[in-house]
C-alpha cells in the first residue's frame, strides 16, 4: 500500500465524505449538523422526514446552514415510489406509464418539473431514474419502476428522464447497475441471481445505462444482484469486474458510483454491514447509501470507523477512498454550479396530462356515463420495501368525489370477490387491482365477481399481464395519485 501525505483527520473525513446517511425526524438533528461539520457531505431524505414541501425546505435550508455544498439525496422515482408525495401520491406517473406513452419529449417535461420541485425544496440528488429492463413479469420489486421490457425503449426515455431531471441542477442517479429487471427475488430480502449469458447482458440490459452515460448522468447506482457472466462470486455492489472494469473500464463512465441500500440483506444479511460497505468502496464504489432502515449516529460512526481501520490495516487502498471522497465533492460542486442556471419554468399539470395519455381503456360494450355512487373493492396486495407502506393509492378517494356517496373497501386473499359482492348492496362495483397476475388470488376474486356481475369495471394499477375483462377495464400502468385520477375520469365517463 502506498501511504499517502495525509493524516487522520483526512482519513476521517474521506470516511464519512463517502457516506449518504438518513435520519429521523422532520427537522435537522443535532448529531447531523456536527458531522457536516466535521467531513460528512450527504444526507438522504426519505418518506419519514417529509411532511410538506415548505417543511422539506426548512430542513435543507437547516443542513445547508452547516455546510452549502451539501448533497440532499432522495428516492424519487415519481409513480410508485415517491418520498416528496409519500402522503398523497405522487403528483406523476411513473416510468412504466411514461413508456406506455412512449414520447420521450413528455418523459423529459414530466422529470424536468419533479426536477423543479425537488430543486425548490433544496433537493439536489435524486436516486432515479430505474434503466432497468423489465425481462422477468413476475419481478417483485421492479414491475411499473421500469419503463418497459423493450430495451430500445427503456434507453431513450431513460436519456430522457435524466436530461429534463438534470436541467433543473438536480443530478440523476441512474440505477440499478447492471440491472435489476430480470431478477425474481427483492434484494431487500435475499441476493437475486441472473442466469444470463454475457451477450444477452450486454445487449439487454446494458444499452439503457450507456444510454445514460451518454445523456450526461451525474450518478449511477449498483444492484445487490449476482450476475454470474460477470462475476461468479459478488454481486454488483461488491465486485470490481461490474464496478471498475465494467462501468468505469468498458463504458468509460467517470461519474459517481453509489451503492444502493447496504442494510438490505442482500449485503448487510450475507456480509455484514460494516464489512460489505469496506468491500463497496474497494470494489469502485464512490458513495454508500445507508439510512433507509437504520438512521442513527451510531450506525454512521460505525461505518466511518470501519472505513479508517480498513485502510490503516491494508484492506482498502487509502487512495481509492480519497477518490471516492473527491468523486463526492466534485459531485456537490456540480449542483451548486448548476443550481443557479437550472431550467425552472413550471409546468404543474404535466403529471396529470401524462397518466391521462397513458391510460388504456377496453370496453366490451357501449359505453354510458356513470352518475350514481358505486363501491370500489380495492385487492391489496403486500407492497414491496421500495414502494413503503405509507402511500396511498387507488381510486376510491377521486371517485368518491366525482359520484358523492360512493364507498370502498380493501380485500386481501381468498373469498375477496364474495366479500366485496355483499358490501356492494346493488350498486356498480369498481374492481381495483395491482399486479393481478402475480396474485392468483386477486384472478380468482375477479372470476367470482364478473361472473355474478358482469358490468363491473376492472382498474388495473400495476403491470396489465393479464386479458382484459370486465364490462371495462382500465390500466393506468402504475398506482400514482395521478394515475388514480385519470383511471376515476374513465370511470365516470363509461
């Protein structure tokens, strides 16, 4: 190892410059304020430090105090996965809606005006867009976060969507290295494995993150996936074949790599959380996210410890930290230079447009506007860890408005259908589903209830796999607020 002219505070600093903490709290801790201070140069946000977007101001206004060339990252696909409407909704479709559509100069107006808001509120880092193909249907935690299963289509709006983020001095994190689509397992869980060959991964998956590189993306985010064509023995996060010979070597990417989150038990379950971060940052990686789960000082000081022992013992190359260290700052400048010359025309309604011309209606037969109270059966299916527990979705709130007097209920499991034909008491019966055909289930309550009635209307707010059916049926191609009130528009209009 060669030992470079630097001293221990240096060493401490690069440790903690490397990391993206979350946080508790809707306000700006103390301990966080002390460690910006003393060298660390991101923060994350997440659903639980948002309330408002004047409250999100306030906080990064409160960080920025300590330190201006502050990274605020947060987890803002649109669509599925929001942090800024975690409470609503999200105010925009996400990506496989936009792919629907498939108009790239729309997927860059609707990334630009979340660009706009996020930069409004002091937001500068975003971990989106996903370039992920979705190969596999029956993915768990991929699904409506992907534009699509075309690779030609996933490139260009994935270009797209960082061009219009990145016009407003927000910076892209293109995600998730070396993609995540074809995978059946949720690496929040366990270690997904993709059993591709070598020319299917690189005509497959890799076109959509040259894509990105190409456009300018700022950030690329590493999957917890294990890719043996690439590397038999670590998953992506962990392995220098993907990250240095791969991203930096091969597609000549210079930007910052970030790991996505390192407690998920993909690496904290099979490495350990501590060692596998020390393995991240070895392997190439510049910045390791951390917080979603554990959001305390002690879990930051542990990894920043962690770090500094491991290069004083010759495990990590103390100048492949300072790298990342840099990589980190360097990033942090580009937002501030960028911040002050973004693009911030507003165009507010643009999310509603776009959920608008995603929408694919099926009719079986003439249609007739709706103008009486219906009962929305709404099958829930277990979310994913990416999408949270906290949003809501559907579209009984909007119809509830649109048709005064009309009710809802939530079903899980078997008998669903029944249920929701007893609680109907006559009245048209609005069937909301997510992903029908990875929940056989939710196909059975289906069955039982067209049989019974056959005017009943099918919104479908996940992957439309399944056939049509329903007097009418609905898919929206992803469960935004947005997405919910165009699909309730449909409704009412037959």
């Amino acid at each position: 190892m060669t030992t470079l002219a630097t001293g221990p505070d240096t060493l401490t600093r690069d440790a903690l410059a490397v990391l993206q903490p979350g946080f508790d709290g809707t306000t700006a801790p103390e301990w966080v304020r002390r460690r910006l201070g003393e060298g660390l140069a991101s923060v994350a946000l997440f659903g639980r430090n948002v309330v408002t977007e004047q409250q999100v101001t306030a906080l990064t206004g409160q960080l920025r105090a300590e330190r201006d060339d502050l990274l605020v990252a947060i987890d803002e696909e649109s669509g599925d996965v929001t942090r800024l409407d975690v409470r609503t909704g999200s105010s925009f479709p996400g990506n496989h809606a936009l792919g629907a559509v498939d108009d790239p100069d729309l997927t860059r107006a609707v990334s630009r005006e979340l660009g706009r808001r996020l930069a409004a509120c002091g937001v500068n880092f975003d971990w989106a867009p996903s370039a992920d193909v979705n190969a596999n249907p029956d993915n768990p935690v991929i699904g409506v976060r992907s534009f699509g299963a075309s690779t030609d289509l996933v490139a260009r709006h994935t270009a797209a969507w960082v061009e219009g983020l990145q016009s407003t001095g927000v910076a892209a994190c293109t995600k998730h290295f070396p993609g995540h689509g074809d995978t059946n397992v949720d690496s929040h869980h366990a270690v997904p494995r993709i059993d591709v060959d070598a020319d299917t991964l690189y005509e497959r998956e890799l076109p959509p993150f040259r894509a990105a590189i190409a456009a300018g993306t700022r950030a690329i985010m590493s999957a917890h996936i294990l890719v043996p064509a690439l590397d038999p023995d670590r998953p992506g996060t962990l392995s220098s074949r993907i990250l240095t010979d791969l991203l930096r070597g091969e597609l000549g990417y210079q930007g910052l790599i970030v790991t996505d989150g390192m407690e998920m038990r993909a690496i904290s379950g099979t490495y350990g959380l501590e060692h596998g971060v020390v393995l991240a940052i070895a392997a190439g990686a510049d910045a390791i996210c951390v917080g979603g789960g554990l959001c305390d000082e002690g879990t930051v000081l542990g990894l920043r410890d962690a770090l500094v022992a491991a290069v004083r013992s010759g495990e990590l190359p103390e100048e492949r930290l300072a790298d990342a260290a840099a990589r980190v700052r360097d990033l942090a400048r580009w937002t501030a230079r960028a911040r002050s010359g973004g693009d911030t025309a507003a165009q507010p309604e643009i999310g509603l447009v776009a959920a608008r011309r995603a929408l694919r209606v099926t009719r079986t037969g003439a249609a007739a506007p709706l103008d009486t109270p219906v009962y929305v059966a709404q099958f829930e299916p277990e979310r994913n860890i990416a999408v949270g527990d906290q949003t809501p979705w559907g579209v009984a709130a909007e119809l509830e408005r649109l048709l005064p007097g009309t009710t809802a209920g939530s079903f899980t499991g078997d008998g669903a259908g029944t249920d929701a034909l007893t609680a109907a008491d006559g009245r048209r019966i609005v069937a909301v589903v997510r992903d029908e055909h990875r929940h056989p289930w939710m196909g059975s309550a289906l069955d039982t209830l067209i049989a019974a009635r056959s005017d009943t209307v099918v919104v479908e707010m996940g992957l439309p796999q399944a056939a049509p059916r329903g007097a009418t049926h609905i898919a929206t191609y992803g469960a935004a607020r947005v997405c919910g009130v165009a699909a309730a528009e449909a409704v009412v209009a037959g």
